[in-house]
C-alpha cells in the first residue's frame, strides 16, 4: 500500500484530499505546513506527497526544495495541489522536482488522472 502526505493549512482541503486518496487506497499522514511535512518524511518517507503553496511557517516550494535534499528524498513523487496559477510558477515548482501540478478546486477525476500519469494506481 502506497502512502500519502497531505501538505495543507486548510483543514477541509486536506479532509477532502483525505476521502480521495482513502478511496484510491492509500495510507495517510497530514501536515498543516511545510515545516510539519519535512518533519513527518524524517520520520517516515511517504510514496507520495500533495503539496500546498501557499503556507504559514514553510511554503510549499521551499518544502519541496528542503524535501528533495533530504536522503531519500527525491523517491517520493510530488504533486502540488495549489490555486497558484502563474506560469512562472509552475515552472519554478516543476523544475524544484515537482512531479505533477494541479489547480484547485480539483474532484476525483482530476487526482485520479494525474496519479495514473504518475504510475502510482
């Protein structure tokens, strides 16, 4: 069974990336921040982690910068879950090791696709 960090200060986002990834099979850890997140891959590196942008503490890019420096840190693919939608930003986020990028609000559907993408289902 894979794992799966939710990186998001939003409660209701992470509840609802919860319900999908549970549904797809998937083990759960969650962080609130950025900070939490690296502290949680310490403990225990995930298969996969959703990734927020915008965070108090430590935000998503600079999560993913610290995580891929990490030992072992560059086995987990990462998908930013973001409404951060510049390209310039996209850009940044995929060329710091982002594996895959999607726009909030996101369904199911949308995860599904990208995780299948991914070859993780």
């Amino acid at each position: 069974m894979h794992s799966c960090l939710l990186v998001d200060h939003s409660t209701l986002v992470r509840k609802l990336e919860r319900r999908i990834m549970e549904e797809l099979g998937f083990r759960i850890v969650e962080a609130e921040n950025g900070r939490q997140a690296i502290e949680r891959c310490q403990a225990q590196m995930p298969s996969l982690v959703l990734l927020d942008w915008h965070m108090p503490v430590m935000n998503g890019l600079d999560c993913l910068k610290t995580l891929r420096a990490m030992t072992g840190g560059s086995a987990p693919k990462v998908m930013f879950c973001t409404t951060e939608s510049v390209v310039a930003s996209i850009t940044k986020a995929l060329d710091a090791g982002a594996d895959e990028y999607v726009m909030k609000p996101f369904d199911a559907e949308i995860i599904r696709g990208k995780l299948q993408q991914l070859g993780m289902i």
